[in-house]
C-alpha cells in the first residue's frame, strides 16, 4: 500500500465510521498533504516502510515554513492518527510517530464581548424588524413598510448562535423540521454536532420569535429563488446558507453595531461566559455546549474569573 493509498482510505474511514464533517475530513487531507510530499521526496513508496526518520524529516520541514505552534500541533496531529491508523490496520508493526510531540501551545482565552455589546448586536440585527411580543407573529417593519426577507434571516441567525452557543456549521446546518412547534411550552432545538452527536439545546422567547418571523414572513421569498430544501437558513439563491455567507453576515452586522472583532465563534464564548457569570453549572454548560470533556468547558471559568477579579478591584475599597 502508497502511502498517498493509505491516506485515502483513512479519510473515507474518518468520513463513514467516524462520522466527522466535510470540512474536518478536508482539514486532514491538506495537512496530510505536506506529509505525502516530504514521503516523496525522501522516495517512501511503501506505507509499511515509514520510519521514525521520516516523520522527523516532516517536523522539520515544518519548522522551515516557521508556522504557529497552533498550525504545527494540527498538522502532527494528523500524521499520528495516519500511523495509529496503519497499526490499528495490520499495515505497519509499529507507530513511528507515536514519540513525536505537538509543540506547547499558549494558553488561550475565548473571545466574549460584554452583554450590553450583545445586546446592541442584536438589536441591530433586527432594526428592520417588529420583535412583536415573542408570539411570533411580529415581522413587520417599525414604519410598516415590507421588510426585507434576508433581514429576518439575519436576525434568526444571530438570535440561534446566541440562544443556543451552537458552532455556525450546526445551525446553518438546521434544517426547518428541527424547530419546535410553535404552541411548545419548552421550545428545544436538536443540533448535530461534531462526530454525528446530537444534543437538545432550549431556545428563549427572542430567539423562537425571530425564527418565526422568518419562516413565516421571510423564508418563501428566498426558497422561490432556488429548487426546494428543508434547510431552515436560505442564501438569496434560495439554497442552504454558506458559512462564509453567514461569515459576511456577522461582519456586516458588527460593523454596523460598531463591535470590533466579531466573529461567528465569538457568539458561542459569548452564551458560554453568560451563562456561567450568571450562575450556571459548568457540567450544564459543557451538555448545552457538546463538549465531549468538561475540562474543555472549564476555560471559561478562567473568564468569569477575570471578570471576578476586574470587578473586585474596581469596587471594593482595600482591594488596592
């Protein structure tokens, strides 16, 4: 077996078994890339004759192209699931990368913007629009006039990112059966996320009257410009809305809302820090959030502590 044979099977099995998205599949297939071609240089054909040797040669290569530790840890992340892969596989005897180590990445806090900013967000998102009284029946223009059907689907989307803290490619990923019946008394939206793993996230009384201002007032405008789709979120063409299209519609809206550096995540760190500064459990959070360890939740801890602190030493009178 190639080593380029080898690449390929792993990634079917990533996509069919595994169940990962097109776009992580692809992310493995680009940083495998790189790996495929020091192989060739080196003139590996034969997966089964890697060594260790091998994968040093590709570290190091990676290191010429002076990339992030972040980039680096991504890229031999990959190369060790490919040799897990050819062990689990019977393909090779051992794994030769198993002794490489991703470089140590700076601890990074989440972006969040404060709650007024994500206030103002919203409400410029639905400026052309009737919040109404959360019934769903308010889609009008303030002035009367039509509104534009893209504006309620701008609005519905923020609303979701933020009531939900799901990741952009779950919602835009929504399709019209996911939302709840208008008369439910707890309205749950069910979002798949990353390994096929769904999860019942509540929405609030904002956020369940954006949505059905959209699909009432909104959504049939924009599905008559395409050929039919049960996605909830349509582009101008009528089509499943794309996450750079969404991408350009979180930009749009925090220019306008004057936020600097927005960005689709920024909304998911934002539900997540909220709710924690308000009170929530850091278990119930990580269930709302999908994250498969709690310890992944726990850094928005190290945010409300900030907060905590910034607070304490604006406000208590021996604090400096």
């Amino acid at each position: 077996m190639t080593p380029q044979q080898a690449v390929e099977r792993l990634l079917r099995q990533l996509a069919i078994e595994r169940g990962l998205s097109k776009h992580t599949v692809a992310a493995y297939r680009r940083d495998l890339a790189g790996y495929l071609e020091v192989l060739e240089a080196r003139g590996v054909t034969d997966a089964s004759a890697i060594t260790g040797e091998d994968v040093a040669a590709f570290r190091a290569a990676l290191a010429d192209r002076a990339l992030a530790a972040s980039s680096v840890a991504r890229h031999l992340s990959a190369v060790k699931a490919l040799h897990r892969w050819l062990v689990d596989e019977r393909v090779a005897a051992e794994d030769v990368a198993r002794d490489q180590r991703p470089p140590k990445l700076p601890q990074r806090l989440p972006k969040a913007i404060s709650v007024s900013q994500m206030q103002r967000l919203l409400e410029v998102a639905g400026a052309d629009v009737d919040p109404g009284d959360g019934s769903g029946d308010g889609s009008a223009a303030s002035d009367g006039a039509a509104v534009d059907p893209a504006r309620l689907r701008d609005r519905a989307l923020l609303e979701l990112l933020y009531a939900t803290g799901a990741r952009v490619s779950e919602v835009i990923a929504l399709d019209v059966d996911a939302v709840p019946p208008a008369d439910a008394e707890h309205p749950l939206i069910r979002v798949t996320g990353k390994g096929a793993k769904q999860r019942l996230v509540p929405i609030g009384s904002y956020a369940r009257a954006a949505l059905d201002a959209w699909l009432v007032r909104g959504r049939a405008a924009l599905a008559a410009n395409g050929r039919g789709t049960p996605a909830l979120l349509l582009g101008v063409r009528g089509g499943r809305l794309s996450r750079q299209a969404a991408w350009e519609i979180i930009q749009r809206v925090a220019e306008e809302a004057g936020v600097p550096g927005v960005s689709p995540h920024t909304f998911r760190h934002s539900f997540a820090t909220h709710l924690l500064e308000g009170g929530a459990d850091v278990r119930v959070v990580q269930e709302l959030l999908g994250h498969a360890s709690v310890a992944t939740t726990q850094i928005y801890t190290h945010v409300t502590a900030d907060t905590l602190r910034d607070m304490y030493t604006v406000a208590h009178p021996r604090a400096r």
